[in-house]
C-alpha cells in the first residue's frame, strides 16, 4: 500500500549546475487510478506547486529561492516511491510553450536515497 504523506524527493539530476536548485523540491503520490499514480509537487518549503501530475506530464513552475528562471519539468516514469523525468530552467521572460526539458538535464526523486543503479553509474563513469 503506498502512503499518501510520504515525500519524494529529487535527490539526483543531470545537466547544467542550475539543477541543483531542484534538490529537495519534492513529489507526494496522491493516488492511483486505473493503474495510473497522480503526485503533487512541492517546493523545498513545502508549498504545492503543481497537482494532479502523472507519467508522460510536462509541467512548468517558479520557485521562490531563484527568482529569474521558469523551470519546465516531465514525467518519463514513476510509482508510489520513485519520479523521474527530465528538466529545463528557462528564464522569465523568454515564451516557456515550446520549451521541452532537455533529454541530457535528467533528474529522479526517490523516498529512501538515490537509487543504487544511479550510483553505480556514477562511480563507473568517475
């Protein structure tokens, strides 16, 4: 059974060093329906971003700790304990209709730590 309070958060991403401002923002299941997990995602302060996300979502939001950039997010995978997906900070005022995360600016949230493979590819590739 999944649990509805637990936090999943980003622990990890790829790509340009403006990344690191995702860290510790957060993803919570919400629920399943029809085999589908929805989540909520959360800034570092707690505070809801976005509701009603599931796999194959791309969805744009403003943090307030970095006040210049438009961060656009999808949804590649995910269940009740992991999210991944990919990323793009975009500034504020550049159009974000177009904007597709980058395939190389990759990220994962995960209840628990970083996922042994990811850190396995990370000492293989040091």
């Amino acid at each position: 059974m999944c649990d509805t309070s637990l936090h999943i958060p980003i622990d990890h991403f790829n790509g340009s060093a403006e990344g690191g401002d995702l860290m510790e923002c957060y993803f919570q299941w919400v629920t399943e329906i029809n085999g589908i997990n929805f989540y909520d995602f959360y800034d570092r302060r707690g505070q809801k971003r976005v509701a009603g996300l599931r796999v194959g979502d791309r969805f744009n939001f403003a943090l307030p700790h970095v006040e210049d950039i438009v961060w656009v997010l999808n949804i590649t995978g995910g269940s009740c304990t992991f999210v991944g997906g990919n990323w793009s900070g975009v500034p504020k005022d550049r159009p974000i209709d177009d904007v597709v995360p980058e395939p190389d600016q990759s990220y994962q949230a995960q209840a628990g730590g970083a996922l042994v493979y990811e850190e396995n590819a990370v000492a293989a590739t040091a």
